[in-house]
C-alpha cells in the first residue's frame, strides 16, 4: 500500500495538471458512473493529502476521495489519451492532460461535511503543517500496545506505513514491540522529528530512504539495494542479512498480522512498567 508521501506527490502532481481548469470525468468500468457525472464539467479547485486519502475539490462543494488501498495505482500523460485497458474506475481529461485510476479500495464523490468527518477520524500526518503530534503521543503515551501498532494505526499517525515505522523505529534505536507507555516525552519529539524529515525527504525523491551518509552503498562500498520498493533501508525486508550498523542479523516476525524488522542488538527489547499492587 502505498504511504503517505506517495500521497502528497500524487496531489502535487493532480493540481499542477489540472487545478484551475475544468475536467471531464468518466467511468469506463461503470461503477463510478454516478460520481463522475457528479463533477464531470467542473473546475478543480485543489487538491489535498491527508494521511493515505487524496482529496479533490470541485467547484460547488464537490469532493472527490480516493483511497488506493493495496492494489490502486494513478497513470498520467498528456493528450490524446489512449484507449482504456482492463479495469478503469475513473479517467479524468483536463486540457492538455489526462489521469486514469485503477483498483482503488475507495473513489468516491463526498460533500465538505463527510470529508470532515475523515478527517476528523485520522491522526497526526507528519506531512501536514497542521499537524499536532501532541495529540498522537496521548494516543500512545497511554497505550501498552508495541510502539510499531500504534505508528501503524492511521488514526493515531496518519499517512506512516509499514517501511517508516520499521525504519523509524531503527534509527531511534527501538524495539517494534516497545509498549506506548513506557515512551517519554522528549523521545517521542525525537521520532516525530524524524519521520517528519523522513516523509518530506520521500516526497521530494520519489523513494524511500532512510540509512545516513556513512551507510550508503558509495560510503560502504556494497551493491545497492534491490527491491521493488527502492531506497536504501536498515531493516524493512532485510531478513538474515547483516545490520549495517553492527553486523547482527537482521530479524523478522509478525506482530498485529504485519512483518516487522528489526535489529537485535541495536535495538533491545524494552518491557512495560508493572502496576504497583494495591
């Protein structure tokens, strides 16, 4: 599924299209038919990110809201557009540009309060100037569920996938299974400052990458990562292979039905408080 930062450039990317201008909007697969006759005609205000959701904002309250989910992808170019292949939920057409969406798990024509109310059930987006990470350290501040869960749960940290939350918690030195509640307050700070620059890095690269200068493939001298997420990683899908900090082999194992990965030695399982008996 694609995360956050994915997100925000896809937004970028629609509103330097299209934003200003009239589109049309049509359904080729049928089952958005309803929807684009909705803002078929009409001029695309902006675009927003929030979290893993793009919102587009049509003239006359209109809000399209697309959640690609784990299959849903967007394809792009300019005009002519080509003849629809496979499975098309949508195929906007603006005048010098055209934009197509396929598999998404939501597309979707929504009025300003609905798109309130997703908003209002989403947590803190580390992308977002308005975003408030007070709020989701009280979320985990008050949790014991393993620090990876809740860096997972949109509704706590909106927009950070299974990659950042493995590599985030890496470079802080954190086991994934880590309670909430033993997290201060200044350690917290640290993570979201650091996914911050991490998820802005990913927006502006196209790519996610978060091992330091001395850890790249040029400061090390090893061959590049092979993936088909790309970016040069510590953890994420390094089973069995070597830290590139220590040497430990990397681990892996599932927690709240996910993968994780982690370092063994650079980062030591920590152990919830135990309640004091009355």
């Amino acid at each position: 599924m694609p995360e956050g930062h994915t997100i925000h450039r896809l937004a970028t990317r629609h509103r330097e299209l299209f934003a200003g201008r009239p589109v049309r909007a049509h359904s080729p697969q049928g089952r958005f038919t309803a929807g684009a006759t909705l803002i078929d005609g009409r001029v695309l205000l902006d675009t927003e990110a929030y979290g893993k959701h793009l919102l587009h904002h049509y003239e006359g309250d209109r809000i399209l809201h697309v959640h690609l989910g784990l299959y849903g992808k967007f394809a792009d170019g300019e005009l002519p557009a080509p003849a629809p292949v496979g499975q098309l939920r949508m195929v906007l057409t603006g005048s010098d540009h055209w934009l197509e969406l396929r598999g998404p798990t939501a597309c979707e024509v929504v009025d300003p309060a609905a798109a309130d109310l997703l908003r209002a059930r989403l947590g803190a987006d580390p992308l977002r100037d308005d975003a408030d990470p007070a709020f989701a350290y009280g979320r985990i501040r008050s949790s014991t569920k393993p620090l990876s869960a809740l860096l997972l749960d949109q509704s706590i940290v909106a927009g950070c996938g299974l990659i950042y939350a493995n590599e985030v918690l890496f470079r802080a030195g954190l086991s994934p299974a880590t309670p909430g509640v033993t997290i201060g307050p200044d350690t917290w700070t640290a993570i979201w400052d650091d996914l911050r620059a991490l998820m802005k890095e990913g927006v502006a690269r196209g790519r996610i990458d978060t091992v330091h200068t001395e850890h790249t493939p040029e400061a090390m001298r090893r061959a590049p990562r092979v993936d088909r997420h790309g970016g040069e990683v510590y953890v994420y899908r390094r089973p069995g292979q070597p830290c590139l900090v220590c040497g430990t082999p990397i681990a892996r194992g599932p927690m709240a039905g996910r993968n994780l990965y982690w370092c063994p030695a650079c980062q030591p399982p920590v152990t919830a408080p135990r309640k004091r008996s009355a």
